[in-house]
C-alpha cells in the first residue's frame, strides 16, 4: 500500500464508515464551496454551489475512471470573472462557465496529440513545489482571519478571544485525534471531531451569553436554523422548511431568456447595474473568463503533482493529464449549469486525504452522491450554516498548512545552493506571498482612465514569473554549454597547429 495509506485509490471501507469519511470530506470542502457564492452577492446560491460540486466532482471521476481521489468545488480563481459576468445576469455565468470549460477541453485535445512530456519540462519540481507550498500559505490569512471571527451577527467581523479558544479547541482535537496510535477511527475522522468538539464549545459560550445578555460570548449565529423553519411573522414555512429545490444557474438562466427579466437576486448582488447578454457582453465574457481559465490550468497540474505525491501515484500518467483535464473542464461546466460557479480541484479535499491517509476514491464519489443529496434537505443546509467561523479557521489551519508542507516536502530533491534554483523558488514564494497580480486593462471610461480589468490571481502570477525565470536561465544555461562545448572542440586543432 502506498506511502502507508490506511485506504489506498481502489480500497473500500464498510459503507457505515464510508458515509462517516464521506461526511468529513463534506465539511472539509464546505467552508470554501460557500463562500464563492456568498461572495460574490448570491448566499441564496449556496444549496445550488453544494449540488453543483457534487455534480462536477462525479463527472471528473467519470472522466478519470476513479483513480484519483480528489473533490471538485468552488473555484476562488474565477471571482473577479465572476463579477463580470454577474452584470449578465445567470446567463453570464453560464456562457462564463462554459469558455472556462472548453479551455480545458481544447488543452486535453491537444495533450491527447503531443502527450504530456513537455508538462515536465514546462513545471519541474522547482516550479511545482514552491507552487504547491504557496497555495498553502497563500489561504493562511483567510484561516486565521476567520479562527478569531465568531458567527453571531452582533460581534460579527471583529477579534474575539472566545472564537480563538473554540477555534484552538477544533484545532487540537484534530491534532490530538491525527497523531494517537492507539485508535485507528480517529485517526480517519479528526475533522469530524474536531468540528464537533468546536461547536459544543461555542454552543456553551453562546448559550452563556444568550442568558447573561453577553454580546461578546454569542459565538454561534443561530438565525439560519431558525429562519429556516419560520417566516418572518411567525408561520412555520411548510414543506420547503425540510425539503428544496436549489436554483439552478442553468434553470435561471433560461427564465432570463424566457421573460427578458433578470431575477431578483442578481440585480440586488448587482446593485441595480445588471442588464440582459448581448453580444457586448458576450465578448466581455469571454475576455474575462479565458486568459484565466489558462492560468489556472497550470494551477490543476500543480494540484495533481501534489496529489500523486500523497498517494505516491502519477496521476499525471495514470489515469492522465488529458483525463483529469477533460474531467475537470466538463465537471466545471456541468458544476455550473446545476450549481452557480466554475469548479476546480480542492486542496482542502487534498489535505484531507493528506491527514487522514484515506485515498479511497469510493468514499469520494460518496460525498458527491452526498453533497447532492444534501442540497435539498433544507435543515441540514442551514445547520452547515451555523458552524462558526473560528471552528471552520480550526480545521483550516490543518488543511492548508499540510499543503504547504506537502510543497516543502518536494524540496528535498532540489539543489537551493544552485543559484537557478533559488531564483526560481525565490520569484515564485515572494511573488506569491507579496500579493503580486496581473491586471489586464480591457475596458477604458470616457475620460480615458481604466474601467475594467482581467485580475489575474496572485498564485497563478507567481506561477507564470515562476515558469519564465525557468525558461530564461534555462536557455542561458544551454547557452553556456554550448559555448563551453565548442571551446572544447577547438582546444585540440589548435594545440595540433603548435
């Protein structure tokens, strides 16, 4: 068995567990899957963002015939797209998706005809390792932003001492759980745990603070639960209070096209300033979503070199970098067609996978049968709702740094005496880190001046300089090989004419 995995790709577990590390990898994804669309002006979205990485992720195992085990959710490279194709209402987002989509289609194609050789050439483990370890420390600051941020509406968004304790509590029941030998289901389940040791804290401190008129104890935000059962005069809401239907972005977007009339919610999250596709918006679309969709592509090969590292596997060969990309790009379509955004491979699901050593690709079709499911159980929606933001920073703060040391982790074979190394592995951390984006003008107002960007993200930059710096010095050093080479080849003529 791989790298003493307790469940390898094909393994599986007994369905009762299974549904256990299935509901895991659920609240492992969660935190990030609802924040897109949340982000973005949609919180209604997010039972439809839920079933559309469900969707997305059993069409990426499809396509990668179950050999690798990793969730599809909602992609933060997409947002500022996103906010452009907002301004076309579900519509936008759809056509948005799409391009998205067939980016990675297209590539596969082409790999499909030259192979995947030059993947190795273009991101060695100089370029994937300190890629993988910026994707890491790069979510760090939303973690720890949110280990110190309770739920409750009135202490909402500033420091709170009592969300750091139930966020160190989460912390270290999942450390605690990770690392004791003598019981081998927590070892598969600390998040579970974890999660559920944070929230009966929090509960406690916020149940303190109800009754004391304590403001700064009120930890958990119950309101999504309650709301969700009573209308705003009392009335139980009915059958929707257990069962739903998610708006489909596919279903809206239809509806647009039907009446000519945008929805509510999009001009509400637009303030006002959406209007209906044309063909303008069309291009601005398209211009938006492309060059991103290409940046991230790298990002997918980086997320997958990691991947066969934990599970010392080369996904990249096997089942494939033209299958995985083929997955990727018509899970992300299908994700948003019957969810709200573009989807992408999860590193949290990575790092869970890390930490609990279950690679068993079962149990991830299981939480996309889950997450589906899910979807519709109003309550359950809701209940995911309430768990506090210092627990969810909690876990987090295990996630992403094991995938910043699985980065570290690749360093070992690299040579960082060796200049060309260290500049590259330099260029990529500081870029990273520092916040260094690309934003590509493509819109001027009357005056002259910058309407509308491109934003490129800060890893898929730090990606690029990365993988330039890599090809410069490596051409230089060819260069000199060369020269060095022929000065060789000259030395004998001329000591022959002597």
């Amino acid at each position: 068995m791989a790298k003493n995995l307790v469940y390898d790709i094909h393994d599986k577990p007994k369905f009762g567990n299974m549904l256990i590390f299935a509901l895991q990898q659920v609240l492992a994804i969660l935190a990030a899957t609802i924040a897109v669309p949340t982000i973005i002006g949609l919180p209604t979205q997010i039972p439809a963002a839920i079933f559309g990485a469900g969707v997305g992720t059993l069409v990426y195992q499809l396509f990668t015939r179950f050999k690798s085990p990793v969730f599809l959710g909602s992609s933060f490279a997409f947002l500022n797209s996103l906010g452009v194709a907002l301004a076309y209402g579900y519509c936008g987002i759809v056509l948005g998706s799409i391009v998205a989509g067939l980016v990675y289609v297209v590539i596969a194609i082409i790999i499909h005809f030259v192979g995947t050789a030059w993947v190795s050439k273009l991101m060695p483990p100089v370029i994937i390792g300190p890629t993988v370890t910026l994707i890491g420390l790069s979510l760090a600051g939303a973690a720890m932003g949110d280990i110190v941020k309770a739920n409750s509406s009135a202490v909402y968004g500033g420091y709170n001492l009592v969300a750091l304790l139930c966020g160190l509590v989460t912390f270290f029941t999942v450390v605690l759980c990770s690392t004791q030998k003598r019981y081998t289901m927590p070892r598969l389940i600390p998040f579970i745990l974890g999660i559920s040791a944070g929230y009966v804290v929090a509960s406690v401190f916020t149940l303190i603070g109800n009754v004391a008129d304590i403001d700064y104890l009120k930890i958990i935000n119950w309101d999504p639960l309650v709301n969700n059962f009573v209308n705003a005069d009392g009335s139980f809401k009915g059958i929707t209070a257990i069962f739903n239907l998610p708006d489909f972005a596919l279903v809206e977007a239809i509806k647009e096209l039907a009446t000519g009339e945008l929805s509510l919610e999009i001009l509400v999250a637009s303030k006002g300033q959406a209007g209906l596709l044309n063909g303008g918006g069309i291009a601005e679309v398209v211009i938006a979503f492309l060059p991103v969709a290409l940046v991230v592509f790298a990002e997918h090969i980086a997320d997958h070199k990691n991947l066969s590292y934990i599970i010392d596997q080369d996904l990249i060969e096997d089942p494939g970098l033209k299958r995985t990309l083929l997955g990727d790009g018509v899970g992300s379509i299908m994700g948003t067609l019957f969810g709200i955004c573009p989807n992408t491979t999860y590193g949290e699901s990575v790092g869970c996978v890390a930490i609990t050593r279950n690679a068993s690709v079962i149990t991830i079709t299981t939480t996309a049968i889950m997450c589906i499911v899910l979807s519709f159980v109003s309550p359950i929606m809701a209940l995911l709702q309430t768990i506090p933001s210092c627990v969810m920073g909690g876990v987090c703060l295990t996630l992403y740094g094991f995938i910043a040391v699985s980065g570290l982790k690749m360093f070992k074979s690299l040579d960082l005496n060796e200049n060309k190394n260290l500049f590259i592995v330099s260029a990529i951390l500081i870029c990273g880190i520092g916040g260094l984006t690309i934003q590509i003008p493509y819109a001027l107002a009357a005056n002259g001046a910058v309407a509308k960007t491109i934003q490129i993200t800060s890893i898929a930059t730090a990606l690029i300089v990365g993988i330039i710096t890599n090809a410069v010095l490596g051409k230089l050093e060819k260069s000199k090989l060369g020269k060095a080479g022929d000065e060789s080849a000259e030395a004998p003529a001329e000591k022959k004419e002597d």
